[in-house]
C-alpha cells in the first residue's frame, strides 16, 4: 500500500509518516517499481500502534521505546503520566475558574480585564499583606468576582486579612450568600466557621436568614456565631445557645450581651432567668460568677429572686458579685 492510500486509511499524514520513518518508528517494508514506500498489513498495524500509545501522552521517544525495548514496562510510565494529567487538568481548571470570574466580571475593556487578573493574583499570593491589601481595594463598583472574594475568605487563616475580606464582601451586598451558605456544610471545621462569619458580616435580612437556619447547624462553632450575630437582633430562638456559651465561657459577655437584647420581651425575660438559674445548682464558683452576671441584664422577677440568693453564695466573689448586681438593679429603677 503506497503512502498516500496509508495516510487516507489510517488519519495520519503523509508528511507524519515521513517523521515517524525520520525517527525510526516505521519503516515501509518495500518500494514500488516506481520508488514508492510500500506499506504491508504489519506496517499498517504498527502506525495503528503508534497512534494509541500517542493519544495516552506518551512522547514519540517513549512510543518508540515501548514498541522496541524487549524489557520496557508501562506500569511506571502510566504512574507518570496519570500524575502529569492530573497537574495538566488542575492547571486548565485553575485557568477555566479564573476565564469565567473574569466573565462574570463583565468587563467593558481590557483595562476591566487587567485589573480583575491583577486583583485575583493579588488574592492569590503568598503574602498576607498583599492579599489584605487587594480585599481592601475592592469597592462597591469594583468589580472583583464575588465568586473570588467567598473562595478567597473561607480560605483564608490569617485574621487581619479575613477581616478584609469580610469587609468586602459586605461591600458586595447579598451575591456572595448562596456560596457562603454552602460553606456551612464544609467537612473541615474552619470552612464552617469562616463561613458563618462572613455571612454575619454582611448584616443584611437575607444574611440573617441565613444565619438563623445556621441555629441548627451540626457545628457548635457555626450556632454560637450564628446566635451571636442574631441575639443583639433579639432573636429568640439563639437562647438556648447563648445560654451554654455563658456557662462554657464561650464568648460569655457577649453572650450575656446578647441575652439581655432578647430579654426586652417579657415573656423572653422570664424564659432566659429560668434557664440561668436553673443552671447554677451544678456550677462551680467561677461559672456561678458569670451566671450572676448574665442575670443582671435580664429584668423580671425571676431573675431578682436568683440573684438575692446569690448574693448569700458561699463564694465571696459570687455573693459580691450579685450584692454589687443587684445595686445596679436597685439604681436603675423599675
């Protein structure tokens, strides 16, 4: 078979298969009487070959060597090239994520285009600071992907640099919140945890939707942040977990804090004394301090009955504690 007919059966160029006889992969067999490359059925096939082990990424070199090398293994070189393919499919998801943020940028001009790259790479970095630096940049008419800065902020450890990027995405209104609120349900902790942070910090009624959802999360970290962003709101529904906070000394003034917004409802009031007091029979000194504390900020009877009982604690910091609770109580008047 001569090398044009080879070449319209087999897909392979005519100029290709000259390569392929260059490098020694193939060889045709014979010559016509005319000088022409004859190709029998056993050339054909090794072409076939050639081409396989070509569509697995295998170079021409190594196509060679798996062909003619007697003591040539592929276990290893498949090993090889499983890894390069995976890097090489990393890479094109990294550039298709960073082609369609860019797209959801909706650039007018390359100048539009030049700074969302330069702002994603800034996000990118290794330095803390310079991160800091790109999410402080952004503003209300910049228009950094809101995809980019939710990666970018439950990614993120470093404290000063989350800030920042919490503050932008506030800046960005709600867009980011479906993104976050999948952070919620992350397996590693700390995604969890960024998440509910920064949804809090969007303080918005969509973000505290959210928020209030995240009461029953699975987490404790995610409900405490999620009651500590809602009990200042007088949000009911956070009293049994700002209560625990005050005994566990999780964040307990703010807790506390919190508890004493959603006591303005007297029905709430009477509800949050009952549960502090109900919780200082089993509680050590330093707990029954911070219950005494917390129960300064409830008004209602209930909680002044607790505190005259502890005011004769037999722990002179709790006793003083709610003698000096109770002063407060008595000066503010009704």
């Amino acid at each position: 078979m001569l090398i044009g007919e080879v070449a319209r059966r087999s897909g392979v160029s005519a100029r290709m298969l000259r390569h392929y006889e260059s490098l020694g992969l193939v060889r045709p067999t014979g010559r016509s009487g005319t000088g022409y490359r004859e190709y029998s059925g056993e050339d054909i096939r090794r072409i076939f070959h050639i081409e396989s082990l070509r569509s697995l990424g295998l170079s021409l070199r190594e196509v060679g060597r798996a062909l003619d090398d007697p003591g040539f293994t592929p276990s290893g070189l498949v090993d090889d090239l499983i890894r390069q393919t995976l890097a090489r499919i990393a890479d094109e998801t990294e550039l298709l994520t960073r082609l369609r943020r860019i797209g959801a940028a909706e650039p007018t001009g390359w100048e539009d285009v030049l700074q969302v790259v330069a702002l994603l790479q800034a996000l990118g970095s290794d330095s803390a600071d310079r991160r800091q630096r790109a999410a402080l940049s952004t503003g209300a008419e910049d228009s950094m992907p809101v995809e980019a800065l939710v990666e970018a902020v439950l990614s993120e450890a470093d404290p000063h640099v989350a800030g920042a990027l919490r503050w932008a995405l506030a800046r960005s209104g709600d867009d980011g919140l479906a993104l976050l609120a999948q952070g919620l349900a992350a397996p590693e902790a700390a995604v969890r945890k960024r998440a509910v942070q920064a949804i809090a910090g969007i303080g918005n009624e969509a973000a505290y939707a959210v928020l209030h959802d995240a009461l029953a999360n699975k987490d404790l970290a995610v409900r405490r942040h999620a009651a500590l962003a809602l009990g200042p709101r007088g949000v009911a529904d956070t009293v049994p977990t700002l209560l625990d906070m005050v005994v566990a000394e999780v964040n307990d003034v703010e807790a506390g804090d919190a508890l004493s917004v959603v006591a303005r409802d007297p029905a709430c009031a009477e509800r949050i004394a009952a549960g502090l007091a109900a919780r200082l029979d089993a509680a050590d000194a330093a707990t029954r301090r911070r219950l005494t504390q917390a129960l300064g900020g409830i008004p209602g009877g209930t909680a002044s009955r607790a505190l005259a009982v502890l005011a004769a604690d037999e722990d002179r910091g709790v006793a003083l504690t709610a003698a000096y609770v109770i002063g407060l109580r008595d000066s503010a008047g009704p």
